[in-house]
C-alpha cells in the first residue's frame, strides 16, 4: 500500500473509531442485509471465520449462528470498533475470539488459515479493491468459501445529486465519496476470478427507503465522519444545515427517498 493510500485508510479508521458507539444505532437496516448475505449462502462446515472490515461483530455473529464457528478472527483498523465487538464476546458461546487491528491489505493471518471469510458493508472503504480481495482470498483454505456485501451501483444518487446543487458549495470530496463507492457485477466477478476464486453467485439487491432527513444524516455522521475531520466547526454546522434544508425541502411525509443498492457476492478457492 502506497503512503497516500495509508493515510487515506487511517483517516477511515479514526472516523469509525470516533463514532464506533453510535454506529450499531445509525445503520440497524444494513443488518437485515447481512442475514440475508448469510441465508444465501451454502450449507458446508466452517469451523474458522475470517470477518474483514469486522466492525462491531454483526456479520460474524450471525455466521456463527448459522454454521456454530468454533473460531473468529476479527480484522478492522479502527480500535474503537474492535472495542464495541469485544464488549459482545459473551454473545459469542464457546467461540474462540481473536481480534487484531490491521487494514485488510495488512493482515497478520496466515494464508490458507481459514475456511471462510467474510466481508460486509466495508469494502467501499477499501482504496484497492482488487488487492483486497487477493489478501482474503489468500487467507482461504482450499474449498474455503468467500462472502461479500459491498455498495453497488448508483448508491443514494438522489443525496449525491443534491449535496452537488447547494448553493454556496458544500466541500466536494463530499459527493465525490460516492465515486469509489460503486461495485458493479462485472467488476465484482473479475476481482474474484483475478484472486483464483471461482465465484459461486453474485446479485445485486436494489431498494427505495424513505428515511426521516434527521436519521439518514445520523448515519453519514457515523459513517463518514472522516470526511468532516479538518473543516472548521462553524463551517462544518453550516455545510449541514444548507444539506438539512435542502433535504427537508425535498422530503415527502415519510422522509427522504432514495434508492439504495447492494451487491452480494460468494466465490469458492478451488479445493
Ligand atoms: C460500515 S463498517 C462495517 C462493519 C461490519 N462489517 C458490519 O457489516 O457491520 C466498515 C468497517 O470497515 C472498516 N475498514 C475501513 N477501512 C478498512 C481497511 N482498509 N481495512 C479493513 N477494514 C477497514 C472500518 O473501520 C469499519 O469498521
């Protein structure tokens, strides 16, 4: 990893750190994602767990409770995270828990140490995505078993197109979050053939929400808290209250509407 690249990640690391209390709070709709990502996986035996990008341990809770996991390895740099996921180990019976901060491209975890490896709701974090996916795919036993849930295509258009009409400007790398964001198929499927992955199913899941303007803005709050870090508090209050506005205007009784989407994806390594 180059060191813009690391600089980058660190940033997205101490963001996550900073609102890693309120984060299970602001996005309780992704968990019904995950379990959905875990129902359509394949029955089989996974008795050691690799969650990338771990977070708080929702992902990897509800892997074990589908496939009781005896081991889980946790990997996310952001301490604050880990810290909130070590507060839920009595969640996880009789599993062996061991969490380490590290970026994903980073990992101090053998390869071919696990059967399974699981990613949700971080690889948009992720500055090579390519990479990403040959450091996970590495840690994967022959026959192991790879699941993703990643941001697709056309993520919050509606949110993106209004940040850029404000009048004066809100800070562009902003709306320019959303650039890295998108995953498509196409490029999901050539990230997992390019690790030596076979991929198993790939679909995308798209959504309209409407969601109260306070709420949805919660939730970049936590999520994107690192985007806010060097802009001048006074600044940054009237850069959120234009953005409030302007979403407030737009709103309809049930809140903001957008349309979100999701790419799922799992790939075997071949046995
Ligand atoms: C939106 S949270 C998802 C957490 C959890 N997987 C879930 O689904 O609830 C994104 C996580 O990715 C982590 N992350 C960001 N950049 C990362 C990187 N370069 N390597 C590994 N994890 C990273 C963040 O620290 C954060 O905990």
């Amino acid at each position: 990893m180059d060191e813009s690249a690391r600089g980058r990640a660190q940033e997205v690391a101490a963001g996550f750190t900073e609102t890693a209390s309120d984060y299970e709070g602001a996005v309780k709709y992704n968990l019904d994602g995950i379990k959905r990502l875990i129902a359509g996986l394949p029955d089989g035996e996974f008795p050691e767990l690799l969650d990338v990008g771990c977070g708080t341990g929702w992902s990897a809770l509800t892997f074990i409770a589908r496939y009781g996991s005896r081991k889980v390895i946790g990997v996310d740099p952001a301490s604050g995270m880990l810290d909130v996921f070590r507060g839920h180990a009595e969640k996880f019976d009789d599993v062996e828990v061991e969490l380490i901060q590290a970026d994903v491209m980073d990992m101090p975890v053998p390869p071919e140490s696990v059967d399974a490896v699981i990613c949700t709701m971080a690889m948009h974090w992720f500055p090579d995505k390519a990479g990403a996916v040959r450091e996970m795919a590495a840690r994967l036993r022959p026959g192991g078993l790879l699941a993703v849930l990643a941001g697709g295509e056309g993520v919050e258009n509606e949110y993106r197109e209004l940040m850029e009409g404000i009048k004066p400007p809100v800070p562009a790398h902003w709306p320019a979050l959303y650039d890295t964001a998108p995953t498509s198929e196409r490029q999901m499927l050539g990230f997992l053939e390019e690790a030596g992955l076979d991929p198993v199913d790939i679909w995308i899941e798209r959504r309209f929400r409407q969601t109260p303007v306070d709420d949805f803005l919660e939730r970049m709050r936590v999520v994107a808290s690192h985007l806010s870090q060097d802009i001048d508090s006074e600044e940054l209050e009237a850069h959120q209250a234009r953005i409030r506005d302007a979403m407030l205007a737009k709103a309809g009784p049930r809140g903001f509407e957008y349309h979100f989407s999701k790419l799922y994806a799992v790939a075997r390594k071949p046995a």
